[in-house]
C-alpha cells in the first residue's frame, strides 16, 4: 500500500518534467563556431543566441515535438 501511495505522488511530478538542449553551431564549409546566431524552437518562446564559440543553451524546454530553426541575419 506504501509503495502504490508513493508512486501516486511521484507520477504527477514526472509530467511537469523540464530539460536543457545544448549545443553548438559550426559552419558546414569549414567547421568553425558561428557566432550571433539565433537558435530557437519553433511553436515556443524558447530561444537564444550563439557565443563567441557558438554554444547555446536552451533552458525549460517542456517535452514534446518540435522543429529546432537556426537563423543567421
């Protein structure tokens, strides 16, 4: 009976489950980190820009199906 009440209360916590995307952005001719670039998840308002070393971070994104769209002005 424990145990069943416990898994109770842990399943609900699993649905509002959160994660963090990383990565970084290399350009396709010579490898090299891309800067100032926006990266972000279409159908959210989860985004950022690329650093110095074209490393982003994407934080709370909730589960799900997304397309992920880099764009360079």
């Amino acid at each position: 009976m424990k145990t069943l009440l416990f898994l109770m209360f842990l399943v609900p916590l699993s649905c509002f489950a959160q994660f963090t995307i990383t990565g970084k952005v290399l350009s396709k001719a010579d490898k090299k980190p891309i800067e100032n670039v926006s990266v972000f998840l279409s159908n959210a308002t989860i985004g950022d820009k690329t650093a110095a070393d074209g490393s982003f971070t994407l934080r709370n994104v909730k589960s799900g199906k997304y397309d992920f769209v880099v764009t360079d002005i």
